[in-house]
C-alpha cells in the first residue's frame, strides 16, 4: 500500500460537552466544531463528534462537511486518540458530488497527529490509501503453511 498526502488539518473544537465515565461504563463527549484543510483537499469544515471515553482514549465517531471550490465534501471520521499523551490516529471516507472531487468518492484515508485535550485543537496529517498492484496470487501455498 501506498500512502499519498492528502492534507493537513487543523480541528477547532468550538462546542464541548463532556460525561465522564461511570464506574463499569464509557463516557461520551459531544463537540462541534470547524477546520481548515490544505493540499490537495482544501477547504473549511464544520462538523460534529460523539465520540466514546474509555480507560484514557477517545474513539471519535464525527460527521461533517468541507467546503471546497466547486461545492461540498461530506465525511465520516473514525478513529483513536490518546487522551493522555495526546497521539491519534483517523480513518476518513467522502461522498461528494462536487465534478474536480468526485475523486474522494473512492478514497480511503488515515491520519496522524496531535490533539490538545485542554485547548480543544486537534493537528492532522492525512493521507490516501492506494494499493498497489498486483497482489501476489491466493491461489499460489506459501511455504510452510498447510493447503488443508
């Protein structure tokens, strides 16, 4: 697999709620917020994010839309991030109809970066998955494994 840059993005928390976990159960955080996308993709965001609290990690679960030049990006935003040392990692997915990204439509992307817990920022670096092809053939054992 290939990993091709995508852009950099920097999230803004705008609106937090939080619920901490019970003893035996998950917290939730509830947020909105925006973004600034640059590279190939480009544009501002606004979104939202419900993502599950447990033992020190946020699972994100965010939707949201890009503005771009030539109309709007939708995505979804999956993940986890590291409450304590503030690490993350993202996977996003886009539909748009939007004819210079219509591309995105068949894009698989991740993600690396920062997030300050305190400030509400988060610091991305995303890139697209491309495979590369071919893939060596199922059809052919390995060694050592058994053909049972």
């Amino acid at each position: 697999m290939r990993l091709n840059h995508l852009c950099d993005a920097a999230w803004t928390y705008d609106l937090l709620h939080r619920v901490d976990p019970a003893p035996g159960r998950d917290g939730r955080v509830y947020g909105q917020g925006t973004g600034t996308l640059t590279g190939r993709l480009s544009g501002t965001a606004t979104w939202s994010n419900f993502p599950r609290i447990r033992e020190g990690y946020a699972s994100p679960d965010a939707r949201g839309v890009i503005e771009v030049d030539d109309g709007v990006v939708l995505f979804t935003l999956t993940g986890l991030s590291s409450l304590t040392d503030g690490r993350g990692v993202h996977v996003l997915t886009f539909q748009t109809a939007a004819p210079s990204h219509a591309w995105l439509n068949d894009v698989i992307a991740i993600g690396e970066g920062s997030i300050d817990v305190e400030r509400g920022k988060l610091a991305m670096r995303y890139y697209e998955c491309e495979v590369e092809l071919p893939l060596p053939s199922l059809d052919e054992p390995k060694e050592g494994l058994s053909t049972r």
